[in-house]
C-alpha cells in the first residue's frame, strides 16, 4: 500500500494496464453471449419455416396433382392467358349468336364491350338485345350455362315485347332480353 502512495503514476498505468485486457475480454465475451442468443433466436423463427418446408417436400406429389387438378377447373372458368381479347371477344359474339339462334332467339344487336383488366384475370364482354318466347329465352339461358370455359351473366333484363312487334305463337309470351355476357381471361 505504501508503495502505491509513493509511486502514483506508475501504480496508475499498471492498473490500466492491467484493466484495459480485462475489459476487452468481457466484452469479447459478452459480445459472443449476444451473437449466440441472436442464432438462438433465428433458429425459432426459422424452424417452423423448415418444418414448413419439409411438409411440403413429403406431400409433393399431392401438391402436383391438385394443382393439375385446380388448372383444369381454371380452364372450366377462363380462358387461357395466350388468347387474345380481340379475337375472343368476337368469337364469343358470334358463338353467343349461335346459341341465341339455337335456342329460337333473334339477336336485334350486339356489342363487344371494352375488356376491363381485373386483378387476375381480363373480363370479356359482349352486350346483346334479343326477342323471342318465354320458352326460347329459357332455351338460351340453358345453352349459356352449358358455355365452356363459363359464360357468366352481368346483367340480364327481359321485358314483354311491344305488342305490334309480338307474333302470334298461340300461348306463348314474348319477350325482348337485354343482356350483358361475360367470360375470364386469365391474365398472362
């Protein structure tokens, strides 16, 4: 003790000296504690992920063949990404034609309406006015619900048609319809 008195300076660059290795090896050591509970904490965000993954790799098979299975019920729905909404748009005009015509229908006009681009798919219109029977508009809307990939109905208005325009069918009403018919394109 007396010797630390006498020699101040000196007694003070020995205790730094022997202090500063101190503290650099707690802090390397503290520093290591840091970075293993940091691993320690990515390994629970990362397991369920592998686990997640190696679920997936098991049922890959099965994975594959419903997703066959869910692109054959997207083609049931929409129509391929490679068609083009022009020509799709004017083939489905005259197939709906043909259908109204099946059915007894007379289609007065039609419309092919802008194609709008939805999220996932482009949706494909067409705007028709038809008249015919009760019966022949019955006809039509079976022959559009049996339209593959779907054929979906925007708007459908039907109203009797005016009677100078009626025919004289016996029993039958007619009627005029105005409506708006629909497929999906699948977006590429």
């Amino acid at each position: 003790m007396n010797w630390i008195r006498l020699h101040r300076r000196t007694a003070l660059f020995v205790g730094l000296t022997l202090l500063l290795p101190a503290f650099f090896y707690l802090k390397t050591v503290f520093g290591l504690i840091g970075v293993g509970l940091e691993y320690a904490g990515d390994r629970g965000r990362i397991e369920p992920r592998v686990a997640r993954l190696k679920g997936l790799l098991q049922n890959e098979a099965e994975l594959a063949k419903q997703s066959q299975l869910a692109e054959g019920r997207l083609l049931e729905v929409a129509f391929p990404a490679n068609e083009d909404p022009s020509a799709l748009a004017a083939r489905l005009q005259a197939d709906i034609r043909q259908i109204m015509s099946e059915a007894g229908m007379s289609v007065s006009n039609s419309q092919v309406m802008p194609v709008r681009q939805g999220e996932y798919f482009d949706q494909v219109a067409v705007k028709l006015t038809t008249a015919g029977s009760l019966t022949a508009l019955d006809a039509a809307l079976i022959g559009i619900a049996a339209y593959r990939p779907q054929l979906l109905i925007e708007s459908l208005d039907t109203f009797p048609a005016r009677p100078n325009a009626r025919k004289n069918s016996g029993d039958s009403q007619s009627v005029t319809a105005v409506m708006q018919l629909m497929v999906l394109r699948v977006l590429p």
